[in-house]
C-alpha cells in the first residue's frame, strides 16, 4: 500500500485555493449597492454565468462524495438523480421559469403570494428555509471536513487497519474529532465572508470557478481510477462488475428498500420538479440572468454538464468498489469515504499536487452549494419576512443590511449544527439523508406551483391545503403503511415491508393534487389571481397546452412499449435507447416547428439543444437497463 500522503505542494494548492476564491468572490461584489445588484446580480448575469452557477450549486458534496459513495454501495442506479433531472430542468426552462420572469419577481414565495395569499407565501419560506440551512447546509459541511481528514488519518492507523482485518478483527478507520471541527469552521469562515459582502454577484463567479474546478477534480479521479492495472478502463470495470455484484444496471426490483425502479421513474420526479423549478436557490440564479434566451441557454447548458456525473462520479464509485476488493481486502470501507481513500490511495501517489487541486475540487463543489443556499435563504427572510411584515418600506440600503445579518446568523447556526448532529465516523450514506429528509417537505409545494400555473380555478385556500397536505401525508403515510399494508405478504412482496420514501412522495403528490381540487371547488376564486396561469399570462395558449399534453403522454405509451420489449428481451438496451432517443428528438422538433420564435431573438435556438439534451437523457435510461 502507498505511504504517500499530502505534499506541502499539494497544501499550497489547497489552501491558495480557497483564499484566491474568497478574494475573487470580494472584487466581484465590491460594487453591490442596490437590493437587485445584491439578491439578482443586477439581472445582467450571462448565460456561461447562469450554467456554472447552477451546476456549481447543484453539484456539491452531495455528487462528488455522496453521488460516488451511493455509486459505491448500490451501483450505477443513483444516476437516475441526473438523468432524470433533465425533465426537471427542461421544464424549468420553458414552463415555469417564463412566469417567473415575466412576474419580476425575486422570491419564488412571491409568486405562491401573488396566486394565492401570504399563508403559502410563510409556508413556502419555512419549509425552504428548513430545507436549505438543516437538510442541505449542515450535510455538506459534516462531508466536506470529513473527506478532508480522510486525508490527514495517520498512515499507521491504515496499515494498522489493515493488519487487523488480516488477521480476522474488525478494522475502522477513525476521524480526529477536533480537526472534524476545524474544518467545518474553515469552510463557514470562507463561504460567508464572501457570500456576506458580495452577493449574488460575487456568488455566481464564484460558482463558476468552483465549477471548472470540480468538474476538472472529479475527472482527474476517475481518470487514475480507471487507469489502475486492477481496474482496467471502463471496459475492464464493466467486465469486472459482470463478474461481481452487478452494479452497473438502473432499475432494481420495485420493492428494492433503497431505489426502487417504480420510486425512481414517479416520486424521484416530483423531487426533480421540485429542485429545479420550485426551488429558490437553483431558479434564483435563472431570474438573475440577462435576458429569457441567456437564462435558457445556461440552463440547458447546465444539463449537459449534469449527463457528465453519472460517468465521473458514480460510476467511479463502483470502480472503487472493485479496487479496494482488490487492493484493501478485509478492510470495510463505506460509502461516504471511497472518495477520500480514492485521493489516498489513487491521487496522492501520482504527486504534483494533484491531491491538492482535486481536495480544491472537492472544497469548491461544496462552498458553491453553501453561498447559493446562504445567499437564497437571506432573500427569503429579507423579501417574504423583513419587507413583506416588518418594512414595508425599506430601503435598498436596509435590504443589503438585514440580507447580510441573515446570512451571517445561517452561516453560523449550520456549522454548530453540523458539529452536533453528524459523527464524522458515520457509516450511513448523507446523500440518501438528504433525499428522504427533502422528500417529506416538498410534494404539496411542487402542486400548489404546478396546479396554480395549470388551473385558473386554483384557490388561495386550495393552495394552502396542498402544502400542508403534502406535509401531513409525506410524515404520516410511512408509518401508517408499515402497520397496515406493509404487513401484507402480498402487498410487501410488490413494495417492501417498509414503504420507501420516493413511493410515498409520489402518494403525497396525488393527495395534495385531489386536496387542492376539492379544497378549490369549495371555494372562491380571485378573478385576478386566477390570470396568474399560463394561458392567462398570454405565455401558452390553450391549444399549445393540450398540444404538449398529447405528445407526452404519447410519448409515454411509446417508452413504456420500448421498455417492456426490452425486458421481454424482443430488443437490445441499444435499440430500445436509440429508438426512443430519435423519437425524443422528433417530438421535440415537431414541437418547435408548431410555435413561432420571438422576433428579437438572435442566435441557435436553445430548444434545438433541448432536443439533443433530452434525447442523450432518454438513451442513457435505456441503455444501462
């Protein structure tokens, strides 16, 4: 085994890093005088600005550490998050991001108060709050420093692992305690500092530093990885796992209690629809943009590079499965530190401080995701609590002040809770912490949007029951399904004993739907507010709507047929994925020759390259059956 561990070289890369970030982040938004220059960037962010700044956001430790590690336990099934989230985005960029827009608005809980009243305006903020500092926030820091003590064990505490597991004991790699907490500190000083005086801003070029970084660090990881004489390549890997466990498929039995392959194509779409288009920190940095062409064609971007992950990251993951098989037998490694023990084992040995670039890497992922929350969760307090209650009156001036006070008490409220609630020698995956906890918040907020965009019958009180529907339902139907159709042979047989949490958030979804019908039905509805749809907003017309209805669900029939003559085995994984990509590409071009492009609109057009995304997305789900 290699006793190399971090050169000063690679510290110097590390370290020079992270503060040639916090420096570039402080310029940027040296100049942040109005509330609009602080919380939208001035709305002049280009779309390369746009992209970097929602992938940078998007892909945090939760990708490159807990994407890998899932990817390491379960397999090549975790890629359904990314692929799969291209229906999230796409639906971002055409259906829900042109309200947002034309609304001007600069919270997401603006639109919920506008369509409906301030009741689902407080409860949006809540529950985003809640999501942003204690279910994403606290999770990133705890893998962040975890990952990097990881590198900072002392070799002897492997080899003395090692030896233990060879002689039959059991074998654990501990984490020092109080460098666990040092370097959760570290990355709270340095994310707030900038996040606090730049702003949105100083966020999105940041993000896209971040960005380059990451992407090049993740690379680099899998690109020694897979270049490691037990692996082989992707073919050798691909060879190995037919040999092994037979990770690299993703769809497992429907009653599978992790990803069910009827959890990941229903429930784990109702957390896309959430992400991507109701969530405040990811569609802040769209509003941001310049203009609706710039804001779409950085988020198509951003999906391009989201098809990217499942290769660099998770299917790393189960490359490193196999290596240390190989190479640390006996020893157990979870999850969550196959990414550090790759940077020990695979990384460091090569030297000229690429250790150091990928752990930058590594600390970029997480502080792009952590200033976009801190910034996102300031703008929610400042316009939703601040000036809506307090001052209806403030000042720009005051605006900035109160955002930056907000953002400062998060920064440290999360760290604290980082310390107290996570034990760096966990062996449970964080990412699955991260989705079953947001899972159970979010099924009522993804109808009351998408309802209310849909239906001008939707009521204010509608709205509101579907959130708090989808609350009660997403917390209460697990248990209850445990005690009653869970102890059913035949029933558990299909779902599991236990009833998995992408299933229940799909159940919640239907619930809140049929709430918010009655509930609107019994109820009367604002003429006004009732104009805040798409049709009513002169963005769709009806026709078009039903027109793009009927392709989908066409389009539905079709994939269904192509996956059952699949596992019918009548067609290869290839030509069911070629043939439902090229039908993706034609629906999507036949769409496009139905609707006419807005005459000040220069350039491709982005929904050719929303085809070709789509399609890509489509061919990889059938591919990998």
């Amino acid at each position: 085994m290699n006793q190399q561990l971090l050169s000063p070289l690679d510290f110097t890369i590390f370290f020079g890093s992270l503060i040639l970030v916090m420096i570039i982040g402080l310029w940027a938004g040296r100049k942040e005088e109005t509330a609009e220059d602080f919380y939208l960037a001035g709305k002049d962010a280009r779309w390369w600005g746009v992209a970097g700044s929602i992938f940078g956001s998007n892909v945090s430790a939760n990708h490159i550490v807990g994407m890998m590690g899932v990817g390491f336990s379960l397999g090549f099934v975790e890629s359904h998050f990314e692929i799969t989230a291209i229906a999230g985005l796409l639906l971002l960029c055409y259906f829900f991001l042109p309200v947002y827009r034309k609304l001007n608005i600069y919270t997401l809980s603006d639109y919920l108060s506008r369509r409906y009243d301030d009741r689902s305006r407080v409860a949006y903020a809540i529950i985003m709050i809640t999501i942003i500092v204690v279910i994403m926030m606290v999770p990133a820091f705890y893998i962040g420093s975890r990952s990097l003590n990881i590198l900072l064990v002392d070799q002897s505490q492997i080899q003395a692992a090692l030896d233990s597991a060879a002689a039959g004991n059991s074998a654990k790699i501990q984490i020092n305690y109080t460098t666990y907490i040092i370097g959760i500190l570290v990355m709270a000083v340095v994310a707030g500092s900038y996040t606090i005086f730049g702003g949105l801003k100083a966020v999105i070029i940041t993000d896209v530093i971040q960005s380059v970084l990451m992407l090049g660090g993740a690379a680099l990881v899998a690109y020694l990885t897979f270049g490691q004489a037990e692996i082989g390549g992707w073919s050798g890997m691909r060879a190995l796992d037919a040999k092994g466990k037979d990770l690299m498929h993703l769809y497992l039995p429907m009653n599978h209690p992790g990803r069910p392959w009827t959890g990941m194509l229903s429930g784990l779409l109702i957390l896309h629809f959430y992400y991507w288009s109701a969530n405040q920190f990811i569609v802040q940095r769209a509003l941001a943009a310049r203009s609706d062409r710039e804001a779409r064609i950085g988020i198509v971007t951003a999906g391009f590079f989201k098809l990217i992950i499942p290769f660099i990251s998770i299917g790393t993951g189960v490359a490193a499965f196999y290596y240390f098989q190989a190479t640390m037998p006996g020893v157990p490694v979870d999850g969550d530190t196959a990414f550090p023990m790759l940077m020990r084992e695979v990384v460091a040995p090569v030297g000229w401080g690429l250790a150091g670039l990928v752990a930058a890497g590594l600390i970029g992922a997480i502080l792009s995701s952590v200033d976009s929350m801190l910034n996102s969760a300031a703008t929610l307090i400042t316009f939703d609590v601040y000036k809506r209650f307090i001052n209806p009156q403030a000042t720009d001036k005051q605006l900035i002040r109160v955002g930056r006070q907000c953002i400062l008490l998060f920064v440290i409220g999360s760290a604290f809770l980082t310390i107290f609630i996570f034990d760096p020698n966990s062996e449970k995956p964080f990412f699955t912490y991260v989705a079953s906890h947001q899972s159970r918040l979010i099924a009522g907020l993804v109808v009351a949007f998408g309802v209310g965009m849909l239906w001008k019958g939707a009521t204010a009180t509608g709205g509101f029951a579907a959130i708090i529907t989808g609350l009660i339902v997403s917390y209460g139907l697990p248990p209850l399904y445990a005690m009653t159709l869970g102890q059913n042979k035949t029933i558990a047989s299909l779902f599991g004993q236990n009833l998995n949490f992408f299933h229940a958030v799909f159940v919640a979804a239907i619930v809140s739907t049929l709430a918010h019908i009655i509930v609107s039905k019994l109820t009367m509805t604002d003429e006004r507010k009732s104009q805040l749809t798409w049709h009513g907003l002169g963005l769709i017309s009806k026709e078009q709507l039903a027109s793009y209805g009927k392709r989908l669900l066409l389009s539905v029939l079709v994939f269904a047929g192509l996956g059952s003559c699949m596992v019918n085995n009548f067609i290869s994984p290839t030509v069911a994925g070629t043939f439902g990509s090229c039908w993706t590409l034609c629906i999507i071009l036949f769409g496009i020759k139905q609707s006419q492009r807005k005459d000040n609109e220069k350039g491709i057009d982005d929904r050719y390259l929303a085809g070709i995304l789509a399609s890509c997305a489509v061919f990889i789900l059938f591919y990998f059956y």
